[in-house]
C-alpha cells in the first residue's frame, strides 16, 4: 500500500459516542493487530535470508588466515606522502575504470618489507595506532617478548594444549582437508571431529587438517553471532567456574566493532599455503606457535588478482564487493541504517501502544485519541521495515488500505482474528508457529564455510614466484606490486580488510621434533572496516555497527 493511499484513508477521524460504537472499534482494533501480524508474516517469509538484514552480504564464510626478515625502520614519511583521506560512502561507479575507488596506503616497490613496531613502542597507543595505521589502511607488524595484559591467557596456548582441553575438548568441530600435502588449504573441503582429537593428531605430526573458521549461528534477533559455538566455549567465562580467556574488544583496536574472532590450528614442518585470498574485515592476527610468511597486497591491485568472483566495487577504504555482493564501505547490506532505524522505531510505537491501550481499557480522557496516533506510528514503522527490506517497492495489491477510522466489517474478511492472533503471538507478542522451517531463528548457521569463495585467487600459490608461469596464466600479476612480512610466536599483525595475502605457516623452526610436532597456531580478531574519514571516536560513517554491537550486551 502507497503512503498517498494511507494518508487519503486516514483523512477522517470518528469519536466514539457509545458502547456499541466503542465496541465496534475494540473489535476493529482487534482486527487491525490480526491484519498487522499477517503482514509481519507475510515479511518473515519473503526474507528469511534477510532477517539479518544489514549484515555482511557474503556467501558463506569465505575468510582464511593463512616473507622473509624485517625491517624495523618505519618510514612514515613515506606512508604520510602516499596516504589519502578515506572517502565516505561512494554510489556504485557507472563506468568499469571507476570500479576501484581505494584511497588507502599502497604499496611503494615490489619485495618491500612491511614495517616492525616494538610492543612497547608508543604507536600502539590506541589512538596514535588509529591514524598511523588503521585510518590510513596500512599493514603493520608488532613484536614483543609478551602479548598485551588482556591477551596473556593466550600464552597458556603457546606450548599446551591443557587449557584448551579444559574448556572446549570434548566440543565438535569442522576442520579442513585437503587431497594431499602439495595441496593448498582454503578450499572448504570440511571434516567433523572432536577438538580434543584434532589436537592429538596435531600433535602426532597430521599435516593433512587445518582448524579454520567455525560455522556462525544466529542470535535471537536473527543476527550473526559474534562467537561460534566452539569459540564460545574456547573463551569462557560463561558459567563463573573459569575465566575468559580473551576480551571481545582488545583496546589495541579502539573504536572499531568487532565482527568474528577465530583460532587457526594446524601442522605444516615443510610449510603450507593459505591460497591467495583477501578478507572482508580488519584483522589483527597474533601468532601463538610456529611461523607465518605472508605475501600481501594492496586493494589497489585487486584487478590484477585474477579473483574467483566477478568484481563490482573496490570502496575507499578498501572494502571489496563482488556482483551480487553489494556492500556499504563499512561492510553492511546498502539498506542496513535503514532498516536498523525502523526497527528501533517499531520497537518504540509498540511500547507506546501498549500503553495507549492500557489506558483506554481504563478510561483515561485523551485515551483513544492517542490510541489511534499509537496505532498509525506503528503502522508506519511496520511499512518502513518492508521498505528498508524490498528496497522500498510497495507491497502487492493483496493488501488493501486499512484503519482504524475508517474500517468496516468487509475491511478485513476472511481474517479470523482468534486463529491468526493464536498462532503468530506469543505472550509477549512475538512471532510463533510461523511453520518448521529451522533456517529461520535462533541456532540457525547464517556464516557458513563454502567451497570456491569469491575472495579467492584462480591463481595457484605455486606460481606466484614463476615469472614465466605467470606471464602465461595470469600476466597482470606481473604489474602488481607484493610486500612480505614473516611473523613467529608472540608476534601480531595488523592488516585492513580487502587486503590480498598467501600465508605459508610452518611449525617451530626449532630443531626439537617434540616442539615441531605441536604444530602452528595463531589467532585472530576480524573488524567491520571503517569509513569515516578520520574520526577515532567515531570510525563509521553511521551509528549502525556500534549500535548492533551495544544492542548485544544491553
């Protein structure tokens, strides 16, 4: 229905005079609220895949984690000559020569190094560490002889697995397989297994899994979960008999909300790649056991990475979209504030109705009027949902103009009020009975491994360093320009979303067989990538994500 369609049947109102007429407008109501629960039916199951509504679009869980000595010379200069102000939102470009619109740091020369950072240093107060490296999407890496204080329960991981045992052992998780050991991971070819025997056949030297990324479910609201149920689990807390092992938000990061943390776990002496892919979210990615050599580049080259899927947009803050992908630079679905607003809004108009209508029930003097504006603010942000949700396209002819002024008897025929009240509310009026579909709800899986992600290279990490093999398969690799970093135990990496990376990880390179044998380890924080141009208080362009995030933990 059009909003000049409401508006003109809402044009006249009627006072209630009588009983009988005051009855006639409770039956109505009652109506209306079946008509209403209708509609809101009708909207659950032409979405279902949106009930998320505002979060990544990203077909299933496609993030991977996974060279040579550092620098530890800074040269900021350099970053500040080559760093440009991170744009706000940027409409899809009209022309495939403006598909890229990335703004951030780049690459100056091939082999270059990426810069080391002391964890004592003073860059890594939270602020400084923003605009030094986060405003201006600049990799970095951090070494220290210890992890900050709210991360030290991670060292317990770093030489045992007792810990871990403790508190997650005898969960089930999903690990990748690959065909054989020339073969890379990252392919999502997934087995099932106890996490405590995954940690054993780490430990007798299996090179064959990969512990990756978790399946996410969905919270209550139909949301993804920050946590997966293992890492739940792994980080506990929950129940008061064990501490937390990590924080959700480590102050390092500032104001950016988290998206997804994770822990990678595998077992690779002669080393095994990632595959070249880029993730949709700032990382910061902290080594607990063995090594990682990462080859990385720039959002700047994303059209020379061969990529799986077909690329739409590269955003100023890097954020990459593919077609069918379409994303806000901070990473949300393009109709996420509004819909994130009419929500706030319809929550409002229903607590303003419940107690227009308990104060009607008892006779109030202004009540029924202030019924009635209840009835229409509820009404409006019920259209503003569908809006936010089709994209603003109005619903089909099937839903006539209704209101409570100007209904009749003939308004809503058909409808029977008892059935339908029954079976979508519940005492507190939310939805129920909708049907057994179990993909709608809580402990639905809404980030899910896949095979083939879009954010992967076509390009087979064995080629990477073959000229010749490259000029031949994939000759724009040639133009782009790769940096290299090599992080060991203790160490952390900082890298913004979008950024490409081949990781090969290898167990300690100590001699001891007993400490080879326990594999590489490491563990991460993903972050929706920030837009604003240069706000640490505020990194987002809109309130969306920290808003999200806060409704988690109210």
């Amino acid at each position: 229905m059009s909003k000049k369609h409401k508006k003109k049947a809402r044009a006249s109102k009627v006072a209630p005079h009588t009983k009988k007429e005051a009855n006639r407008r409770k039956r109505l109501r009652d109506q209306q609220k079946a008509k209403r629960q209708l509609t809101k039916a009708k909207q659950c199951s032409k979405s279902k895949i949106s009930a998320a509504v505002g979060y990544d679009i990203v077909c299933g869980n496609s993030n991977s984690d996974d060279g040579d000595e550092l620098t530890t010379n800074d040269d900021v200069s350099l970053a500040k000559k080559q760093d440009d102000e991170i744009h706000h939102e940027i409409p899809l470009p009209k022309s495939s020569d403006n598909i890229n619109q990335y703004r951030g740091w780049t690459v100056p020369e091939s082999n270059y190094r990426i810069p080391v950072l002391s964890a004592k240093d003073d860059e890594l107060e939270p602020e400084r560490f923003y605009q030094n490296y986060v405003r201006r999407r600049r990799p970095v890496v951090i070494r220290g002889q210890q992890l900050p204080n709210e991360l030290l329960h991670l060292t317990k991981w770093k030489s045992s697995n007792e810990d871990m045992i403790q508190r997650a052992g005898d969960a089930t998780i999903k690990v990748e397989k690959r065909s054989n050991s020339r073969d890379s991971f990252g392919k999502g070819t997934e087995v099932g297994i106890k996490f405590s025997e995954f940690l054993k056949l780490i430990q007798n030297g299996d090179s064959m899994h990969y512990l990756t990324t978790q399946d996410v479910e969905a919270d209550k609201d139909g949301r993804p979960k920050l946590l997966s149920p293992f890492m739940e689990r792994l980080r506990g807390g929950q129940n008061g008999s064990d501490t937390e092992a990590f924080p959700l938000r480590p102050k390092l990061m500032g104001n950016l909300v988290p998206q997804n943390i994770n822990i990678w776990i595998g077992n690779s002496p002669n080393g095994a790649s990632s595959g070249l892919h880029h993730d949709y979210h700032d990382n910061l990615y902290i080594v607990l056991r063995g090594t990682k050599r990462f080859r990385l580049y720039s959002p700047s080259d994303t059209e020379n990475m061969y990529t799986r899927g077909k690329l739409a947009k590269v955003h100023g803050n890097g954020r990459i979209n593919y077609e069918g992908e379409l994303t806000t630079a901070y990473g949300a679905d393009p109709n996420s504030y509004a819909a994130a607003k009419a929500a706030k809004a319809k929550e409002a108009a229903e607590e303003r109705l419940a107690k227009a209508e308990k104060a009607a029930e008892e006779g109030n003097p202004g009540a029924e009027e202030e019924l009635e504006k209840a009835e229409l603010a509820l009404d409006e942000a019920m259209e503003a949902i569908l809006d936010a949700e089709t994209g603003g396209d109005d619903m089909e002819d099937e839903e006539d103009a209704f209101c409570l002024e100007t209904a009749r008897e003939e308004d809503v025929e058909g409808i029977d009020v008892d059935e339908v009240l029954s079976c979508t509310d519940d005492e507190d009026g939310e939805m129920e009975n909708m049907g057994d579909d179990k993909d709608f709800g809580e402990n639905r899986i809404v980030d899910k491994t896949i095979k083939n992600p879009n954010n992967f290279s076509m390009a087979d990490p064995s080629v990477l360093d073959d000229p010749q093999k490259l000029q031949i398969e994939f000759p724009k690799m040639l133009e782009a320009k790769a940096a290299f970093c090599e992080c060991t135990m203790g160490d952390m990496l900082y890298l913004p979303a979008s950024w490409f990376h081949e990781v090969q990880s290898s167990s300690s390179n100590s001699n001891s067989e007993e400490t080879a044998s326990k594999g590489h380890m490491a563990f991460n924080y993903w972050f929706h990538p920030p837009d604003a141009p240069n706000n640490f208080e505020k990194p987002y362009t809109t309130d969306f994500w920290p808003n999200d995030y806060a409704d988690r933990f109210k």
